[in-house]
C-alpha cells in the first residue's frame, strides 16, 4: 500500500498538470479524473464479493496488476479518449486494495491496539504520498528542465513539460509494480469471513438507518471533496503561476502534516472519543476552505506573490490535515460497530459511496471553474462539509457511547453493534 500511495502522491500532482499541458479545458479533465472514480465505485461490491469467494491475497495480486498497468497506460495514451479507459483500469485495480485493507488490519489488531495500527496505517501511506507529491514535482521541473537544455523553467517550453511530466509518471507506475511481488509474499491466515449469504447480508445491511446515514456521509463528503480537489494543482497555476515543484512541495507538505497529525489521533480519542475527534476535526477546517479560495486575491491587494502563494498554501496544509487525519478513526468506528459478518460490506458502501461523489464533483468542479470562477467551487464544498459533519454526529454519537460502555463492562464487542 505505501508503494501504491509513492504512485499515487506522482499522479495527484502531475496528472492535472499533463492533462492541462496538453490543451484539455477543466471539464474535460474533470471528466478524465471522474472516470476513475466512477470505477472504483462500480468495482467496490464485487470486489469484496470477490475477495471472498477467493480470498483477499488473490485478489490484491489482481488488483496490483490492473493497477500498475494502467497507471503507465493511462499516460502513454494521455492524449487519446483511452485515457478514460485506463483512468477505469487504475479505479478498479485500487478498489481491490482499498475494499481488504481495513478489514485485514482488524483482523491482526486487538481493542488496545487499534488506534494505533490504523493510526500508523494512515501515517505511512499519507507520508509515502507525501514522498510522491514532493518528488514527482521537483522531479517533473529538473527534466523538463533537462529537455529544454537546462532553460530556466520560466523559459521552458509547454512541449517539454508534457515530456516530462509523462517521464516522471511512468517510472512511478513501473515503482510501484514492486508491491505486486510483496503481496506474493504475503500469508494471510487469519480469514475466516463466510463465504455464503454475501448478498443476504449486503440486503440486511441496507435495512439499517445507520447504513444509510454512513452512505450519505461519505457520499457527501466525497462530493465536496471533488469539486476542488483535485484541480488544486491547476488552481494554483492559473491563479498564481506556480510551478510544479512547488505545487508538490505544498501537496507535500498537507500529506505530511497528515502523517504527523494521524499519530495524535490516539490522544484526541481518548479525550474526546472517537465521534468528537473525527466531527470537531473536521467542523475547525471549514474556515480554511474559503481560505484557499481568496488566497490568490491578495496579490490585488498589493502583496508579493510569494505571500499569496505562502498563504493560499498554509490554508490548503491547515484544511487538509484536519480534513483527513480522523479518516482512520473514523475507519477503525466502522470496523467495530459493524463487526466481522459485514465489515467488508461497510468497506464497500463507503468505497461506492465516496468515489461517487468525488466523480461527481469533479465534473460539476470543472464545469464551476471553467464557466463561473475558480472560487465558486469552495462555497459549496463548505456548504456540503457542514451538513455532512452535522449527518455524521447526529448519527455515531449515542451508539458510540454503547460501545465504549459494553468494551468497559468487559464484554465480547467482535461481533459489533449490529
């Protein structure tokens, strides 16, 4: 997973920048990004149907291939409509890695060890992203740089960034094709999940209220995250000509305040519980989405550039981290009030449900920032964090309180709260 988060920091930077190079308007690219999405959330049930019938290490060699082969494919034919088709390819081959990895961590983890292990999960894979977003960029400028006869980058020409840019993402796609041969090595001899009644029990998951809210939440969320970002990249180079290395600097910098900020997340829930740490985080974040939004306006005001870009890139740092550092608290809610019959299944609702907002709001993102303004997105992501915040306390609080008063009393939780 660390391998693939290497691949996935390189295309979270560069792939906007590429497909921009190449002359695609922000639509079109929302609508290549959304392909991916859209993939992952349609591979989502049968992935864990799948990783059922045939086991979760089958199923991640699988996936590894889809994956690698279509992140290096996806470039190749960056300049085709393939690029949807492979754009799919790396959606579906990441859905087989996302739908077993909680599951697998709950499996070989205790009550008194989990928030550490998803803690420590989420903290490698973000700071491996971080490694990817920092490194990819710089790397994109140097050859682009190479390319052009060592021209300042001011001075290189859009040809050479799209040679680069590709250069760079491929030797990233081919990095991470070693993660296939660890997950050769891989045992995994504690799965024990029934393989019979999978659509029984997806249809008895669905008749609960929670299952719903859980759905909405993430749904909502993924819609908000998607109508800006992953057009960041793009945002700060139009608004503030900042190069890509720079652009991965910053991409960086928020994956690593991630990575540190996961490993609080212990701290955080025995103080506040697993509910208040994972709504208050993210509720302290709103007011830095406007912030991205307006940062590049103070070059108007008569700032230098270099403010702008200092300040516009602390809000995105500041948002992010406290977006993203409750995700595996979050995950690890899941884990236990769902127990082992339906973990899986809850995977996979929550895997359907955010790429199909992130695909979403990609499409109506790029469409904002191509026909209104580059701020328009950030006031309805804020509206849609604040009612999805608000849907997932309402919803966790009191069965959170359950739990951890059941886990005090010493009673056997494995089989979860519903």
């Amino acid at each position: 997973m660390a391998l693939v988060a290497l691949n996935e920091g390189a295309f979270f930077t560069l792939l906007p920048l590429l497909l921009n190079s190449l002359g695609m308007p922000e639509d079109i690219i929302g609508y290549a990004l959304a392909a991916r999405f859209v993939s992952m959330a349609l591979i989502s049930f049968p992935a864990a149907a799948l990783s059922q019938r045939f086991a979760r290490r089958n199923m991640l060699l699988i996936g590894g291939v889809v994956f690698v082969s279509s992140a290096v494919c996806q470039i190749i034919f960056a300049a085709t409509p393939l690029i949807y088709v492979f754009a799919g390819g790396m959606g579906i081959g990441a859905g087989f890695f996302m739908v077993n990895a909680a599951p697998f961590m709950h499996d070989y983890s205790t009550q008194q060890t989990q928030r550490w292990v998803f803690g420590g999960f989420a903290a490698v894979n973000t700071g491996m992203m971080f490694v990817g977003t920092v490194l990819g960029g710089a790397a994109a400028d140097l050859t682009a740089r190479a390319l052009a006869g060592w021209a300042p980058l001011s001075q290189v020409p859009e040809p050479a960034f799209v040679q680069a840019y590709s250069i760079v993402l491929i030797a990233a796609g081919a990095l991470a094709s070693i993660g296939i041969l660890l997950v050769l090595a891989m045992r995994d001899v504690k799965w024990a999940a029934s393989r019979e009644r999978y659509w029984d029990n997806i249809r008895e998951l669905f008749r609960h209220r929670l299952t719903w809210a859980q759905f909405s939440f993430t749904l909502i969320i993924g819609l908000g995250s998607g109508l800006v970002v992953p057009f960041f990249p793009i945002f700060l180079r139009v608004m503030l000509n900042v190069p890509a290395s720079v652009v991965g600097a910053l991409q960086g910098a928020a994956m690593a305040s991630v990575a540190i900020g996961v490993l609080a997340t212990p701290w955080l829930i025995s103080r506040f519980g697993r509910v208040g740490t994972v709504a208050g985080s993210q509720a302290i974040s709103l007011p830095f989405i406007i912030g991205i939004a307006y940062g590049p306006f103070l070059v108007g005001l008569g700032f230098a550039p270099i403010v702008a870009i200092v300040f516009t890139g602390a809000m995105f740092i500041i948002r992010n981290s406290l977006m993203n550092l409750v995700n595996p608290v979050n995950t690890q809610l899941l884990m236990d009030i769902y127990g082992e019959r339906q973990r899986l299944n809850i995977v996979a609702i929550n895997m359907m449900a955010f790429p199909l907002g992130r695909a979403l709001g990609a499409q109506v993102g790029g469409n904002m920032m191509r026909h209104i303004n580059y701020q328009s997105p950030y006031w309805v992501t804020l509206v849609l964090y604040s009612g999805g915040i608000l849907l997932y306390f309402l919803a966790y609080a009191k069965l959170e309180r359950k739990f951890q008063k059941r886990v005090r009393a010493g009673e056997d939780t494995s089989a979860g709260m519903l």
